[in-house]
C-alpha cells in the first residue's frame, strides 16, 4: 500500500489532502482518469510507504492552511480522526455543499 498527498490551492484555502494510493481520486498519485489532474492548480506528492511518512513530508510543505484525509484513509485508519478534526469541521462548516466539491477530494 502506497500514501500520497495532494496539494491545492485553488479554489480556496492551500489544502493537503492525504489518500491512498489505490484511491480512485489519487490512482497512484496521477489523479483522477480522464486528465482532470491540472498541474497548475494542484500537485501529487509520494508515494510514501506509510501514511506517518506522508504526514511528516506535508509539515515541509508551506501555506497549507487545511489539511484532511480522504475518505479512503478513513475507512482503513482507525487514527484519522486525530488529525486536525477541529480545524477541519469548523472550516467544512463554513463552505456550501457546492463549493465543496468543487475543492475535490472530499467525497
Ligand atoms: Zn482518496
């Protein structure tokens, strides 16, 4: 099993987004199929052999303001709660249902 990390900053906050690598969103850090990966506005790091890997390399990252972790690290992470949740809610509260999945990655 492989982690990634996507980061984007369109269309909102700087955001790092944490999958898995057979995640049909990341699909092995190139996106979704069908090319609607945009370099310009987002970027795949990894993979990372574990997600504590992934978290480490994403504190490098600079002007990450949300970070969340995919559905499908949920569903396997008993931990996924412990990053972030307050931060994370309070900002999820404040966006439409629209805007949101216009930010990806939070299916
Ligand atoms: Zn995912």
């Amino acid at each position: 099993m492989s982690f990634h990390v996507y980061e984007n900053w369109q269309a909102g906050p700087h955001k790092a987004v944490f999958h898995r690598g057979d995640c049909g969103f990341c699909n092995n850090g190139e996106g979704l199929s069908g090319g609607r990966y945009d370099p310009d506005y987002g970027k795949w790091h990894g993979p990372f052999s574990t997600l504590d890997d992934a978290k480490v390399f994403e504190r490098s990252l600079s002007g990450v303001v949300v970070r969340r972790q995919c559905r499908c690290i949920g569903l396997h992470d008993q931990d996924a709660t412990k990053v972030g949740p307050e931060r994370d809610l309070a900002f999820a509260g404040q966006l439409s249902p629209g805007l949101t999945r216009a930010l990806g990655g939070l299916r």
